[in-house]
C-alpha cells in the first residue's frame, strides 16, 4: 500500500486538476496510464478512482445502430448505468 498526500487545485468553469506525486505513480501497483481516462465515484465521505468500461464512456444516443449490434448484457448494463447517472447530482448538476 501507498499513502501520501495530493492536491486539489479547481478551476471556476473548467473542473479541476489532481496532483498526485510522483511515487504514487511510479508504485508498481498504481493502475493508470499517463493520459487515461479514469471513473470517480463518490461513495460516502471517499472518492474512488477506477477504470471505466469502455462501453460505458461513449453517447450511445448518437450511434443507436452501433448500440443495437452490442450484446444484450451490454445494452442492460449501459441502461442500468444511465438510470443510476440520472438519479445522480454530479457537482450541483441533475443528470434529470
């Protein structure tokens, strides 16, 4: 296990940046890649970074014919997640 501290610089219109030092990055275990996209998830007083299922990133609303040759299981779980996003506030913003 690594521990440390980071820091949160936000932004008034753009969101923020996250400094994470440079041996949390170099531990053999940090999971991401420079550059990569990376889910937040706030649960409780904790936010957990985790890698996104890729299916999960796209708007689907703009490729419905691509969305119809996925998988069922795939097509419930992009469902399932929508759902969850618009019963979520995302920093004071309704996904309603």
């Amino acid at each position: 296990m690594a521990r440390g501290f980071g820091r949160l610089k936000a932004y008034k219109s753009s969101g923020a940046d996250l400094y994470i030092p440079r041996y949390f990055l170099n531990h053999p275990k940090f999971p991401f890649e420079n550059g990569a996209i990376i889910q937040l998830d706030v649960k409780g007083n904790e936010v957990v970074m985790s890698e996104p299922k890729w299916y999960l990133i796209l708007d689907w609303d703009k490729m419905p014919d691509a969305y119809k040759q996925l998988p069922k299981d795939i097509q419930e779980e992009i469902r399932q997640y929508k759902k969850e996003l618009r019963e979520t506030t995302i920093i004071g913003q309704s996904h309603k």
